[in-house]
C-alpha cells in the first residue's frame, strides 16, 4: 500500500529529527517552576503550534523557497547550524536553564506566550525538521498522477498527526519520567539529548555542505 509506506517514511523521517522523548525532558527543565496545569496547557500548545509548523512547511515551504531563491542545501546549511548551535548551549546548561525564570514573578499569560518560543521552535520543530519536511514537500511534485499525489499528501498529513499526538504524549507526561530518572538522571537524559542534537545538527550541515560541494565539482566538471 503506497499510502501506508509514505505514512511510515514520513514517521520515520520527522521522528528522529522531532525527538519527542528527548524533547519533553528539555522541556520539563524549562517549565520546572511552572504548575502542572500550565505545562498540561503549554504541552497542548507546543503540539499544536508544531502541527501547524509541520504542515506550512510540508505545502507551502517549497513556493516559499523558490519566492526567495533559497536551495535546498542552503536550508540545510543554515538549519543544520542552528541546530547544532542550540544542542551545544544545551549541552552545556543541561535542565538547569531556566527560561520559565518564575512563576512568581511572571504571570499565567506570560508564560503561555512562550509556547511558540522557544518551547515549539526552535526546541521541538527546529530548523532541522522544517528542512526534513521541506524536502519530503518537494518530493511529491515529482509525481504527474494526481491520485498518487493525493494519497501522498494525505498520508503526510496522518503521519504529521501522529508525530503532534506524540509530542502531546511525551510532553504532557514528562513528570512521570523525571520522578522515574530523578533531578539527576534527568539532567544526564537532558545532556544526553543535546549532544544527539549536536549531532543531528552536524549531520544536517554536512548533508547540506556536501550537497554545495558536489555541484561546484560538477559544474567545473563541465566548464
């Protein structure tokens, strides 16, 4: 089934990238002097801004590459360098950061507007799943037949559905993996994760880098 497979690739392409498990240990550090009530408010916020991330991205991120000029592995140059960027400051805070700085000081309403930022982009759906999404974007335009097509980007969409409920999941449940780990476990799981979103942001450069490397050689290779 065309439509199945797509599913499962597209699951498998943004859920590594995403990271929801990893990613809700970084965002219990950054909410841990908020209620639990407002972190069950901003896990459905994050899911849903991510959703809406992930979908602009998927139909509208290739015309807006193509309105400003901007290629692919450039995308992935400047997002994989973001990337690696926020995982090594990440690294180096570990759970202690505190973007929440506090409860008592900030109110209610304040600290929901941090759902966009930085708790949805760049923590969850950063410029390395944008990039990933694009890509998956372009790829249904190499398609003449409209049903596959149709079916295809249906199937991106369930699939982007899936990653949301995921996130959802992980995020609104992140307490019971810290009283699990403890403050302890919880600051090397954090670090532990941040060092795979170094990683991730180098593997994206490179792709990227490799990708403007290869043209040049090409293109002098006809010269």
């Amino acid at each position: 089934m065309p439509g199945l497979n797509t599913f499962l690739l597209v699951v498998a392409a943004i859920f590594p990238v995403v990271n929801p498990p990893g990613a809700a240990l970084v965002f219990l550090g950054l909410t841990q002097d908020a209620t639990p009530e407002i972190r069950n408010s901003l896990a459905g916020r994050v899911a849903l801004n991510s959703f809406i991330v992930l979908v602009s991205s998927l139909l509208l991120g290739a015309l807006i590459l193509q309105f400003y000029g901007i290629s692919i592995p450039i995308l992935r140059v400047a997002g994989g360098f973001i990337v690696a960027v926020s995982g090594w400051k990440l690294l180096n805070e570990g759970s202690h950061k505190s973007v929440l700085e506090s409860t008592n000081e900030i109110s209610k309403a304040e600290i929901l507007n941090r759902a966009f930022y930085p708790l949805t982009l760049p923590l969850t759906t950063g410029p390395g799943t944008i990039a990933v999404v694009i890509s998956l974007g372009l790829s249904k335009g190499s398609s003449t037949n409209w049903p596959d097509e149709i079916i295809f980007v249906i199937a991106c969409l369930l699939a982007i559905v899936a990653i949301a409920v995921m996130i959802l999941f992980c995020f609104r449940y992140a307490d019971r993996i810290q009283r699990l780990l403890g403050r302890g476990g919880t600051d090397i799981a954090v670090r532990l994760f941040a060092f795979i979103l170094f990683c991730l942001g180098v593997q994206i450069l490179w792709a990227g880098a490799s990708d403007l490397l290869s043209s040049v050689i090409h293109h002098r290779a006809h010269l």
